[in-house]
C-alpha cells in the first residue's frame, strides 16, 4: 500500500495553513510534514496549533537539521508536539538546508555533515527513550542532561532526509525508520537510491518492507494540465540549485547547463529564471499535470522502485505568487488538489 502525505511550506495566514492541515486528515492522508527552516513560519508552534484541530494525520517536520537544531532541543519539542497531538509525532532529520547554512556563513562542508546526523540520530533517540542523557561523542556532549517532556509513543518514529547519496542513503538504511528523498523523479534516480538504501537495510537485518521510502515531490495537479505544469514550471527553477550535480545527473541533466537559472534567481531576475526553466525541464523534475498524467508518472517513474510513500509538495496559485509575483488560473488551492489527489490519485496506486 501507498502512503500519501502533505508537506506544507507554512507561507499562508496560518487560520489557512491549519485548514489545510484538517483537510488532509479528513481525507485520511498519513502524515502533514512541514520544513523546519527560518525562512518560513515556524512549524512546531503551527503543529501544536494544529494537534487538537485533527484525529489522526501524523505531524512533524520534514526536514529538521542537527547543525542549527541541537538534537536534545528536537526531541523536547518532538516529545512535546506528541503529547499535545495524542501520538501522531514523528520527524525526518537532516543536517540542513545548504543554502540557508550559508546565510548563517555555516561552512558545512567543514563539519562532517553525514557523521553529524548519525550520531544526533543516537543521541535522540537515547534521549527520546530515557529522558536523561550523558553521552561523549564527537559532535554532541551532555552531563545529566534531562526533560520533563516525554513522548505518548513508546517509540516516535526518527526518519532521515537525503538527497545526492549515496552513502546517506546507505546510512538512512542502518540506522532510521525510513528515508525520505527529496526533489527525485526519474526511475534511474530512484533505483540507485533503492540500491543503496538496501546496503544499510541488509546491514541492519532488515528489508524494504520495514522500511519508509519516501518520495518528496513537487505536486501540481489539476483538470487542466497546462495551467498545473506552468505552476510547476515556475516552481521548480527555485528548487533545482537545491540539486547536487549527482542527483541532477540522475535525471539526464548537467548541472552546468543549469547554471544559469540558479544565477538568475540570485540575481533576483525571477522572469528570466522562469523563461530558462522550460516546460521539459519542468515536467522532468515534478509530478504534474492532470490525474491521469500524475498517476501515470508515478507508475512508471517512482513507485516500482520501492518507493512506498508519496509527500506532495503541493503547489497552488498562492504559493506561486508568493514566490514569483506569478498569477496562474486554471489550478485548485491546496484543499482542491489534496481533494483531487484523494479522488484521482490515490485510487489508482
């Protein structure tokens, strides 16, 4: 069976950001995930607003980061966000958005970023257990340290995030409870991800039916496909610098000849990134376009590899004019797309 859930960048009024969050509940999606990142409203205080708006979606963040989050300080509001939403908590963990790190002037690459995750991963989930640590390791260091905030769960499911691999993903299978790969869409993608991801899984002594392999995606969906792939087109040029060569190789694309589009989004030209981002490109790296379309690219492209989770990054008209000033007609909010996804979609997975 398919698990489908919605990731949400929290950019609306929050009342709309809590709506949609209850409407993918109602229409029994598994989880709503949201980036835990500064450039956008903070998702712990939105979930705890959300937990007792909603009965059964799982909440938690996709990703959070063991370089400007101090694992111990995770899992006080993990356990917290638990407790408030009756055991629906749980979260993807990452070291970091690498743009925002370089805002922060965070030289990532200095800090053994893969090693970071492994050993903030034991350290929550010591903490998670116990409530207590004193632990010595290489990156993270405590002497009694403690937490009143205690989990409903008996275990809250710690999951990674990871994208260019591939010894994250190796790492994802040894050590998390699933691995959640964003921004992929090609069969060869995620069939080296699945190669990979099994060599940490057989490591582990367990196999992909243990495991939560997850595809998060740029979703635009809509009876008219024209107007769900131009939102998806106008969306995709600000995910691609996000991209490592290796995954963007894995799709048939250099990334050379896609740097232009990342220095005309730094340089703010938003129409000229969108004029260079085509409509091929555009439909390589999403899912778009109607029902069928999306069903169909899922089928052929994502879903035999193993994969057995779908997050939607659901794009809708208000997302695109946050990020690009862009009017686009023709495609449903939020609520209208998780409907469709609902109605058309997941029926046919």
């Amino acid at each position: 069976m398919v698990r489908f859930s919605y990731v949400q960048l929290p950019d609306y009024p929050l009342a709309d950001c809590i709506d949609m969050i209850k409407t993918a509940d109602e229409l029994g999606f598994y989880a709503a995930y949201s980036v835990d990142e500064t450039w956008h409203k903070d998702m712990w205080l939105l979930f705890a607003a959300a937990a007792d708006k909603t009965k059964n979606i799982r909440l938690g963040p996709n990703v959070t980061h063991v370089i400007l989050r101090e694992p111990t300080h995770i899992c006080q509001m993990l356990a917290t966000l638990d407790e408030l939403s009756g055991g629906r908590a749980e979260a993807v963990v990452s070291f970091g958005n690498l743009g925002m790190l370089e805002q922060y002037h965070i030289d990532w690459k200095t800090m053994k970023p893969l090693s970071r995750v492994r050993e903030g991963m034991d350290v929550m989930r010591r903490f998670l257990a116990d409530g207590a640590i004193t632990y010595d390791g290489e990156f993270f260091k405590y002497t009694g340290m403690f937490t009143f905030a205690r989990p409903v769960q008996e275990k809250i499911p710690l999951k990674m995030g990871a994208m260019g691999g591939p010894r994250s993903f190796e790492v994802a299978g040894e050590i998390a409870d699933g691995m959640h790969h964003a921004l992929g869409y090609s069969r060869e993608n995620y069939e080296y991800v699945a190669e990979h991801v099994k060599l940490g899984l057989d490591k582990s002594g367990r196999s992909l039916d243990d495991f939560d392999l997850g595809a998060w995606v740029v979703f635009a969906v809509a009876e008219d496909s024209e107007a769900a792939k131009r939102a998806a087109r106008i969306m995709v040029g600000f995910y691609i610098s996000s991209m490592p060569a290796s995954q963007l190789a894995r799709h048939g694309l250099n990334r050379d000849d896609l740097q232009p589009i990342i220095d005309a989004l730094g340089a703010g030209e938003i129409d000229r990134a969108i004029e260079l981002t085509s409509p091929e490109l555009a439909a390589t790296l999403s899912v778009s376009g109607t029902p069928e379309e999306c069903v169909a690219k899922l089928k052929n492209d994502i879903l035999p590899t193993g994969v057995n989770h779908i997050i939607a990054a659901v794009t809708d008209p208000m997302m695109v004019k946050a990020f690009s000033g862009k009017e686009i007609e023709g495609v449903p909010d939020v609520q209208g797309q998780l409907r469709l996804i609902h109605d058309k979609v997941m029926p046919e997975l």
